[in-house]
C-alpha cells in the first residue's frame, strides 16, 4: 500500500496544528461557529443532531492493521467505543468533543491518515472496487491511479471551493462495476483499446440525492499519461460554469443535464486542448514510483489441496461452509481467496465497529491477511488476502468477535445512513427499520434462498443510504410530523445501472417491514427458477405484482 513521503507527513501534521489553532479560538469564542464552519467542513467536522462528528478519509478504503488500532484507540479515548463504516470506505467517529479533535488529528497524522477534504465543496475521498488488487476480472489494479488523483486533488487551489462537492471512483473491471462509477461526478473504468493499449473511459455526471442520474461516457479512451490534464478540463467547465445560486442544482449532474452530453463533452474537450501542455503529462518515473507501492504480495505456492476452497463450502460444520459459501471471493492467486468480514451484527447498527473489534481485527489483520483490510462500499471489512487453507481458524476467531454472519450481499447485508437519531438533516429514522428487517430476516435458508439482493435505506432525500441504487431502496419522509417510509424497487450501482422506481405512497412505520416481506414472497412465488435473481425478476415482472401484493392487502386491511 501507498507510502506517505516526507511532504505528505509535513503537510498533514501542518494541517492538523493549524487546525488546533483555529479550534482554540472557536472555544474561546475568537470566532463565531458560523466563521468556524467552513473551517471545520475542510477538516471532515461535521455538526450533527446532538454532537460533532469526524470523518476520516480512507483512500480507496485501504487500511494498514496500525490503522485500525489507531482507530480503535480514537474509539475508546475519545468516542463512546466505537466507529462507523461508510459507503465512501470512510471511517466515522460520531461523538468527539472539539477540544479533542486535533488531538485525534494529530494521532491520524501519526499513522497517515486524516479528515481533510472528507466535507466541503472539494475534491472528496477517491473510492475504488473494494476487490482491487486481487479480482480475476480486472485489466488493472486501479488503486495506484487513485492514490495519483488523490495526490493530484488535494489541497488542489483551483478546486478548493467549487459550485458543489465532488466525488470520484475508478474501477479495473469494465464488466463489473463494483465502485458505482455511473453515479460518481467522474467516474473512471481502466479500458482496452483496438490496438491493445491500456487507458480509461472516463464517464461524468452521474449521482444520487433529490436528482438521481446516471451519468454518461465524456471520453471513451484517454492514455494514461493524460489522466491529470483531462481531469483538470473536466473539472475547470464545472467549477466555471457550475450553478452556485442554488445548492440543489449546483453538482455537475444538472451541468451536464442542462447543456446536453454533446455540448458539455465538446466544452471539455476544448478546455482539454487548450491547456493541456507537456508539463501536465503524467511523468513514466512518477507513474511507475506510485506503482511499486501497490506490487503483488509476496504468495506462497500452494499444493492443489491448500486451493480447494469449494470443498469447505461442504463442510460439515453448517455455519462455515455457509460462511465460506457467501462469504468468500474468488483471488486471482490460486490457493488464497478475499474473505469479506460481515459488520451486520443483529442488534447493532449496520457498519459499526467496537473498539475492541478493531483491535482484534488488527491482529487477524496481520495474522490473515498481510496486515490489511479494506472498507467495501457495502459498511463491510475485506481481509484481501487470505490463504484457503486458514480459512476454517479465520472463521472461528470472527465467531469469537460476533463478525462471522455469512450474509454478503444477502438480504441482511443491509446498507444504512445514520439517519435521525444523528442527522439533523434526516426526516426519518434509518438505524432501527434496518435492525428491525435484520431480525425479520436472520434465517439462513431463508436468505440463501433469496439469494443476491441488496437493500438500502435513506433518512431523507439526501441518500446518503443509497436507496435509490437498492433492488429495494427504503426512502423516511415526513408526513406533518410522523415517520413514513417510500418503497422503491429495481435499483443497480453496477454495470447495469439503473435507478429504483417507487412502489406507491408511503407506507407507516409500522407496515414497512411487512411490505418488504410481501415483496420478497412476490418474488420466490413467481422467480423463474432459484438463477433468476431479485433485480432480474423485477425487470421481468414490472412492478404491478409487488404493488398489488403490498397496496391491496393494505387496502383490505382497512
């Protein structure tokens, strides 16, 4: 993984004192919280319902195991035990006092990591496949790309403050997107072109919130080497012609949806041509500096009996061949496997993490794993690198730690904002409908039956939660006052985008779990054999089936 050098250890230790400064005059009152906000927001502070939250940036979701102890440390010290796994592999702590935040920072900075541009109308945390580096699929790995842009946008002057926030994701597998690139600002996929030569297809314009889009191809190959200049083109026409008199049209979706793919990719590409110089190629000695950072492990060869992975998916020990079975991702190095870490314990909020766990995790980390992790964008932990055969001790020190629900990518493997028991922007709650639908579904036979589905839930329109790429995305509105829930089906973050159609009205709080079960009965009743999956059948049966099974019971009940 990517090694801070001596200017990025200055910078953000730099950082992180001068923040110190400025919240010192905030809590003498030097300067007043509407001064101190943008200061706080360009230094991942946010202020919620009841306390201040941080949000670290974890690039691409990478983490060393002194990482995660560091995090955990932060956790018991200054938090109350734990912290929260985001959709961005980002890490949360949502209860530090400010006088304690630039001791935090300073203890991130220890360990390279930090909470600058994690908010603000910037450059946010480059994402990646959260499978980069070991998925058989890929062209590339594309992590050293993001460890580039990420370099590149940093304290960038020119897009410090631009119309809107910006988020940008890239992904090695053009078959199978599994970083959302089609709703990211930019989002980038490592392509092959008819001569052979490896470049990026670059999409822009994509997003969620109250105007859902799915962007589009700005470039369908740019050589590596000019990855930087066309980045800066794309995002100086945004930063120039960007809406800044309403926050609601100000991202670079409604840019492009208002001038039309057409014009907005020939007013980039004029930018491009004319301010691309040499000066902004990507130099071979830097590209290859960044590269090396990222070189294969160091695998063991392994007998054909330590590869059989498929064989404890038969194990008699039920629990772990089930874990084995959903749990574990297929390597390109033979003989080892991914193994994803389910944080979707029953009664605890979805993606958070005791301080104790991730101290443990740290270890298995360093045992398991290389001593590495990953954040997914699902609120999971990945250990990238496991061999087979360590598999059956792996599981049975995540069993000890409550983290062996063999429920990835099930119908329990459920995605959540914080909603309003955190957000002051939230109109419903999320955390208690997602436990809620967690214990209605804890069945194993049950959801392997169901086999892939995903469902996300927003506290409001915001969509932090991701609803509207759910196969069942969970909307809370309010109604004079009362929580209700909107029911969307269809949704896709991958290759086969797509945004989720809503159901009908709204439902109660009380009625919402039972919907999504009549759902669900709608599609094992009517699934054209156990391949055809959820999203499948919902393409193929439109909605009419499921609204008649949730809205005529409804009505009938009455």
């Amino acid at each position: 993984m990517y090694q801070y050098d001596e200017y990025d250890r200055s910078i953000i230790k730099a950082r992180a004192r001068q923040f110190g400064g400025q919240v010192e005059r905030r809590i003498s009152g030097e300067i007043t919280e509407d001064e101190f906000k943008p200061i706080r927001l360009q230094n991942g502070l946010y202020m919620q319902l009841h306390a201040y939250m941080l949000r670290i940036a974890v690039p691409y979701g990478l983490l060393a195991s002194k990482q995660l102890r560091t995090l955990a440390h932060i956790a018991r010290t200054y938090d109350k035990g734990y912290a929260h796994l985001t959709t961005r592999q980002n890490f949360q702590f949502n209860w530090p006092k400010l006088e304690d935040v630039p001791k935090i920072l300073e203890l991130l900075a220890g360990v390279e990591m930090h909470a600058v541009q994690t908010s603000g109308n910037c450059v946010r945390n480059v994402t990646a496949d959260h499978f980069a580096g070991i998925a058989p699929d890929e062209i590339e790995d594309p992590r050293p790309w993001a460890e580039i842009i990420r370099q590149w946008s940093t304290f960038h002057p020119e897009f410090a403050a631009l119309p809107r926030k910006f988020k940008i994701a890239i992904t090695g597998t053009p078959s199978h997107d599994r970083a959302a690139i089609r709703f990211h600002d930019i989002g980038i996929v490592i392509v092959k072109n008819d001569a052979g030569e490896t470049g990026f297809q670059i999409w822009a314009g994509g997003g969620l919130g109250r105007t859902p889009i799915i962007g589009q191809v700005v470039r369908e190959f740019l050589p590596k080497k000019e990855l930087l200049g066309y980045l800066e083109a794309l995002l100086r026409v945004y930063n120039l012609f960007g809406r800044r008199d309403n926050k609601y049209k100000a991202r670079i979706k409604i840019l492009v949806q208002a001038l039309g793919i057409e014009e907005f990719r020939r007013q980039v590409e004029e930018e491009y041509a004319a301010s691309m110089t040499d000066e902004l190629l990507l130099p071979d000695a830097e590209i290859e500096r960044v590269l090396s950072y990222f070189s294969p492990k160091t695998y063991e060869t392994l007998s054909d009996e330590e590869k059989k992975r498929e064989s404890y998916m038969l194990s008699s020990d039920r629990d772990f061949g089930n874990w084995v079975k959903n749990n574990t991702v297929q390597h390109k190095v033979p003989g080892y496997t991914a193994a994803v870490i389910s944080v979707k314990t029953p009664g605890v909020p979805p993606g958070d993490l005791t301080d104790n766990q991730l101290d443990a995790l740290a270890d298995l980390a360093d045992r398991f794993s290389f001593g590495e992790a990953v954040v997914t964008h699902t609120q999971n932990l990945i250990f990238p690198d496991v061999r087979v055969a360590d598999l059956p001790e792996l599981y049975r020190e995540l069993e000890k730690l409550d983290l062996s629900r063999p429920n990835f990518g099930k119908v329990t493997d459920l995605i959540t904002c914080p909603g309003l028991d955190y957000c002051a922007l939230a109109n419903a709650r999320s955390i208690p409908l997602a436990l809620e639908i967690a214990e209605r579904f804890d069945r194993i036979d049950y959801y392997n039956d169901l086999g892939e589905i995903s469902i996300k839930i927003s506290g409001c329109i915001n969509a932090c939660g991701h609803h509207h790429i759910g196969n069942i995305g969970i909307l809370g509105i309010d109604k004079k006052g009362i929580e209700y829930y909107q029911l969307q089906l269809g949704g896709s973050p991958s290759d086969d985008a797509s945004i989720g159609k809503i159901l009908g009205p709204a439902l109660a709080e009380d009625e919402i779990v039972d919907a999504v079960e009549r759902v669900l009965s709608v599609y094992l009743e009517q699934r054209h054999g156990a391949d055809e999956t959820f999203l499948e059948a919902v393409r193929r049966l439109g909605l009419e089936p499921f609204k008649r099974a949730v809205y005529d019971r409804q009505v009938a009940a009455e």
